[in-house]
C-alpha cells in the first residue's frame, strides 16, 4: 500500500504517453532527466522565445510581396511571437485574420511541442489549423511520432488520424503505440483513442479499440495486468481497477486470481482532507483452497490537523489468522509479527504544554500465546507535559499520565504517574551545565491482584542529576591549506542519583508473582548513557549513583557538514542496582559495558558506520553492528552489513551478514541482488537476484526473491517478479523498482 495522497496517485496506464501527444505543460509522472540518459541528443528543437508576445506575428523571407496586409513570403521563411515559431519555404499570411497557408518544409512550434508537414493550414491567433503528412515532437517528454493528418482545433483541442508515437530514438524504435484516431481537449482533460495498439519489439501485445483516458491527473477506469509466479500463491493474475471518487478521494480494487489459493480481493481506498488525509486497504479471500476456509486483513491509517496545535491518528491492522501474514505479507518483517498493533491517538503542543490522549490494543498472532502472557491495552492513557523559564534562570518541568491498563487475565488497574523538576541549565559557547531535582510520585488502583496486598500502592521518589560538558575546536588541513577541516573534542560527564526503593511487591497477581504493564529494558545505547531512568515505562524507577563519561569528536568541512562522528562512553556505578524486572537479579558490576558509536561519510560516495558494546571484564563484545555503503550513482551501489548480538538467558542471539548491490555488468546491464544470512544457524534469510536492462526507451528488470516465512519449520516463500517499463508510456509487471528501492537502493 502506497503512502501517498489522492493527488499524488501515479497511474501506470497508457494515459501518460498519450498526454504528452496533447503538448501540454510539464513533465510526465514518475519521468526525470536520468530517464533518457541512454537516448542520443535530440536536435532540432529550440525554446528561443522572442521578445513580444503579443501583436502580430513579424516575419523575414528572402522575397516578400504585401498587399492590404497580406504577404506572400518565399524563401527561407521564418516567423515568431512569444514562444510561437514558424518556418517554411512558402507562406502565404493575412494579418487581419491571422490565417496562413505554409508549403514546403513547414515547422510549427509552441514551447516544446513541434509539429512538422509538407504543408499546414493555421490560424496563428486563435491556434488552429491542419498539418498533413505531419510529425510531431515534444521535447520535455522525449516523445515523437507521425500522423497521417493533424488538426489543432484550438488551443486546447486536438485531433491526429492515423497517428502513431514512441519515446524511442529514431531508428531504433523498440515500442511504438498506433492509433486510427486521436482526440484531445485539454479543457475537459480528456482524451480518446479509437482502435489503438501497442507494439513491442514489432510484436502486437496490446489493442483497445477504443480507450479513454485523462490527458492529466487521474480517471477512472483499468491499469495494466499484473502477472507473477510464487511458490506460495502459485502464479497470480492482477487486474486492477483505478476509481477517481472524486478530487480528494479515489479507490483501487484489484481481483487476485491465485492458482494455488483462489480469487483475492484487494481493495485500497483513500482520501484527503483540508485537515486529515488516509487509507483503507480490504483484502479478502472467501476460499483458500489450501487453508479451506476464508482469510482476509484490514488495514486503516488516518493522520488529522483538525486545529492548530492538535494531531489526530489512528492505526489498526486485522489479519484473520496467524498465517495470512506469512502466505501474503510482503516483507520479511510483516510475516515474522506475533501482534498486530491497533492504536488512536489525539495529541496538542503548544509552547508550554503539551497533552496527548492514547487508546492501544492487539491482535495476537500466536495462539499458543497464553491470556496472561499478551500484552496490555490502554484503554486509555492521558499524558500531560509542560516545561517553561522561571526567574533567575530557572527552568520548570511537569510531566504527568493517567493510564488504564486491561487485558483477559492476570492483574489490571489504573496508573497515575507526576513528576515535577526544577532546574538551572546554563549554556555558554565552550560549554555548558544543567543540574535539576525532580519528584516523582506514582500510585496503583489495582484490580485481580494478590488479596493479601494493597490494591491502592504508591511510590514517592526524589531524582536528582547534574549535566555537563564542554566544546574544544581546533583548525585542520586535509590534502593543502585550501581544505580546512574543524575538528571538536566534546567530553561529556552525568551524574544521578536515585534512592532505593522496594519496587516488586508493588503489582503481584493472584498467584503471588510481580508483574509490570509497560516497564522493560530499551536496548543499551549511547542515549540510554544519559537517561534518568534506565527502563522503560512507569512502573520501575531505577535506584541509581552513578556516573556516566562520554567523549565524542567530530570532523566538519569548510561547510559545516559532519564528515566523521566518533563517540565512546561507560557507566561508573557507586552501588549496586537493585530495583530489577520480576525474575531478574539485581546488578553488581562497577562499571557497564563500553560503548562506541562510528559514522563517517568523508567521501560523497563511501559511507560507513560502526556500533559496538563491549564488556572488557571478561574480553566479549555483546553487541555489534557495522555497515559499509559505496554509491558510485543513484543505481550502483554496494552495501555489507553485520549484525551481532551475544547469546543471554532466554535469548538465541543474532549473527548475520546483508550483502546488496545494484551494479553495472556493461553499460546498460545491472546486476542486483541481495543475500540475508543467519550465520549462527547457517541459514539463510532471504535472497534476491536479478538482472536489469536499460536502453532509451524501455527497461527490463527480472528477479527471483525467496525469503524465510517461519522459523519452527523452515517455511520459505519463493517468486520471481518480471517488470517491463516502456519509459514515458506505461509498466508492465510486478513493480520490480520498489522492491529494488527499499531493499537495495534505500540507505
């Protein structure tokens, strides 16, 4: 499902060819400058404008007779007026009724568009006349062709009979598209073609004979088919069609003829708004001969400004079973989801205070996943925040929540959460230091929970931290003294300090254990150095004397861009942290894991980065993640990336290696692909593999995808997706260059 609106809808029909034949202004839709790059230079189309755009058209000819303002102009003719143009070796002009008549190498251009014949009949004023034998160019869509007859029948309508065109070269005309009539109004933003066929390597492949189509924008009416082969849907037939609701609305609904699981609908329905934009996609399955029962998903995304200051969302997705994901989902991340998320939102910010109104749900994918094990719902959560400048450079902060939290099973109740703080920052150009003291206060309103505890828990806790750091630069040279580099030094110290207190007996079930609804550990990272809390969530607050150092240095070019960002930190711990998650130990090392962050783009083409987390007590890297990108242009590149996360309790760990490129065999052949490895089981995750062709005026892209659907049994989904573009006109296929854009080309 695409994220863009009504407006924006690119629609891969025959439309987009046929209305650069109306002349009209701007490019075709999805067509840039490097789309041409393998076509030879077009000659013979200028865009002089003369001076006066206005008046009679003025002329010069080798010979000219004049008589009552009409001119016979032989030899060499050549007329302007504004972005008009017109040379011929005969013309024969009345300037009281702006009626000519051209014979002999006649060449009519407005703007871009160029219209050639053996003779015309115009009327320059009102913009009409007849071309015979003629031939046409437009040169901001690379378009050409020829038509037996050519009547501009205004400014904004247009006729050609036995009219055919390409965006090939000449002589090299790998697709064209013939019609037997061609009508055109730019006003109604219509246009229609009788008996037309399409052309491709001189073979037919497709005829209409009759077509209507929108010389702009949208209409409603069929795209191009889609065919593909996968082992798990067999082969599919698309049809889609395209619904112009109306300005701001508009649907796509597209038949999926499956030949291992049946006819799928797919529906997609969006709309924008003055304040609120969205969409609906359907899909449903009333048979699948595989599974023998119905299958289908909803997805719904709205995004809203209903005022100023305030934003609106709501996300809900909805499969019918654990499987549809894995046999219909796209992406390796969609088909591994155990949840499916369904969420509201409705949130203000002004210049003090912020508030935000959150209902949260999911769907459970696994069913082997017990009630009292799902996650929570917030059914709902109210946040409120506020921060503003207090006298003698003060700084207040509050911050509060109210949150029902619901579920099946299991303990459930009502959370509310306020921490208010004051404190000092001051900032100055080498530096800067901010000390703050906050109260927190939390209290239960618990339901389902041990009898034996209060229903009614509360915690009270003072934090305090003081933040510092300072700013060193010093002037480099790289290569000679014209290239300075800025290189900072940013040594970095934060202090906190959080009392103890008993934190597990604050929620505990019916059989006695402690739970948590939303606290957990976020992933151990340079930010989390300088946390107030190191968990997520409200219901633990971390006891903490600690001491966190950072040193961070930068290199900036004479521009100020960041060509390369070092950093490494670690935690000092005084004590020991003892408040812990239910069923985890308390934590008595002196100091945490080393961690160092990598980000280089010294080179416009080579880019690379690096994250590790280190424990040097016994010599193990825990975590680790490195990438190296080089992009020599916007379709050749090379990525390499490892990922490693160390085995732990209740953990597996993670070991693997992504290779994807995009790169040039000879000059118009690409070779694509990509390899996802999982190296601790020596499996792998997903491979593409592909080959793309480029020429002037059409592009071939083949590619075989197979990917890992389901860990317990190794289930692997394999298809091949074949995309024929005829640039400038229209796409064949299964969209081959997403696929590409997201998992090779994106950075």
């Amino acid at each position: 499902m695409e994220n863009s609106s009504p407006a924006d809808r690119r629609i891969p029909t025959l439309a987009v060819a046929l209305l650069s034949a109306a002349g009209s202004a701007g490019a075709a839709p999805g067509v840039d400058a490097d789309t041409w790059a393998y076509c030879a230079t077009q000659t013979g189309i200028t865009t002089t404008v003369s001076k006066s755009a206005d008046g009679p058209m003025t002329f010069s000819a080798d010979r000219a007779e004049v008589e009552d303002g009409r001119y016979l102009l032989q030899g060499a003719v050549r007329g302007g007026r504004g972005d008009q143009q017109l040379n011929a070796d005969t013309l024969f002009y009345d300037t009281n009724t702006g009626n000519a008549e051209a014979r002999g190498g006649v060449r009519y251009q407005r703007g871009s568009r160029v219209l050639t014949g053996d003779s015309a009949e115009l009327n320059l004023d009102a913009d009409t006349g007849r071309f015979s034998a003629a031939r046409f160019w437009l040169g901001d869509r690379h378009l050409r062709g020829e038509a037996g007859a050519l009547d501009l029948l205004g400014p904004n309508r247009s006729r050609l009979t036995d009219a055919g065109f390409t965006t090939c070269d000449e002589g090299a005309e790998a697709w064209r598209l013939t019609a037997s009539e061609l009508q055109l109004d730019t006003a109604a933003n219509e246009g229609i073609a009788r008996h037309a066929r399409l052309e491709f390597m001189s073979v037919p492949i497709f005829y209409f004979p009759y077509l209507s189509f929108p010389l702009q924008g949208r209409k409603s009416g069929f795209l191009v088919p889609e065919l593909a082969e996968g082992s798990v849907t067999g082969t599919t037939l698309s049809l889609p069609y395209y619904w112009n609701i109306a300005p701001d609305r508009d649907a796509t609904i597209t038949p999926r003829l499956m030949s291992r699981r049946g006819l799928l609908l797919d529906t997609e329905y969006r709309y924008l708004g003055p304040r609120s934009d969205g969409q609906l996609a359907l899909a449903y399955l009333p048979e699948d001969r595989v599974m023998g029962r119905r299958r289908g998903s909803v997805d719904l995304r709205h995004r809203g400004n209903p005022a100023a200051g305030w934003r609106s969302s709501i996300d809900y997705r909805y499969a019918s079973d654990s499987d549809y994901l894995k046999d219909f989902g796209a992406q390796l991340s969609s088909t591994s989801a155990t949840h499916l998320e369904r969420r509201a939102d409705l949130d203000y910010r002004g210049d003090t205070w912020q508030a935000g109104l959150l209902v949260q749900g999911y769907q459970t994918l696994d069913p082997s996943l017990s009630p009292a094990d799902r996650p929570y719902q917030r059914l709902p959560q109210l946040r409120l925040r506020g921060s503003d400048a207090g006298p003698a450079g003060l700084r207040w902060d509050l911050e509060g929540e109210a949150v029902r939290f619901d579920r099946a099973e299991g303990v459930i109740g009502n959370r509310y959460d306020l921490q208010a703080g004051l404190g000092w920052p001051r900032r100055w150009a080498a530096g800067f230091l901010s000390p703050r003291l906050a109260l927190r206060h939390t209290r239960y309103q618990l339901q389902r929970s041990d009898p034996s505890r209060s229903a009614r828990p509360s915690r009270t806790l003072p934090v305090f931290s003081l933040d510092g750091g300072l700013l060193f630069e010093r002037r480099l040279g790289v290569g000679d003294d014209t290239t300075p580099v800025t290189q900072t030094l940013e040594p970095r110290l934060y202090y906190l300090y959080v009392p103890r207190r008993e934190q597990s007996t604050m929620i505990v079930d019916q059989a006695g254990n402690s739970r948590v609804f939303d606290a957990g550990l976020p992933l151990f990272g340079l930010g989390t150095l300088f946390r107030d809390n190191r968990f997520s969530g409200v219901d633990r607050v971390a006891d903490a004397n600690q001491l966190s150092a950072a040193l961070t240095t930068r290199f900036l070019d004479g521009r100020g861009r960041e060509r390369l960002r070092a950093s490494a930190g670690r935690i000092f711990y005084f004590q020991d942290r003892e408040v812990t998650l239910p069923g985890q130990a308390a934590e008595t090392e002196a100091r945490s894991d080393w961690l160092a962050e990598l980000r280089a783009n010294w080179s416009t083409r080579i880019s690379a980065g690096a994250s590790l987390q280190w424990n040097p007590s016994d010599r193990t890297l825990n975590r680790g993640v490195a990438q190296l990108r080089y992009q020599r242009d916007q379709r050749s590149v090379l990525r390499l990336a490892y990922r490693y996360q160390r085995e732990r309790e209740n953990f597996t760990g993670i070991r693997q290696t992504d290779l994807a490129l995009m790169w040039p065999l000879t000059p118009r052949w690409q070779l694509v692909g990509r390899w996802l490895r999982d190296l601790r089981d020596q499996v792998t995750l997903e491979t593409l593999s592909g080959l793309e062709y480029q020429s002037c005026c059409w592009a071939l892209r083949v590619v075989q995808r197979r990917y890992r659907v389901d860990a317990v049994d190794q289930r692997f989904s394999s298809s091949i997706w074949l995309q024929l573009e005829l640039k400038g006109l229209t796409s064949v296929g299964r969209q081959v260059e997403k696929l590409l854009a997201r998992d090779i080309l994106a950075p």
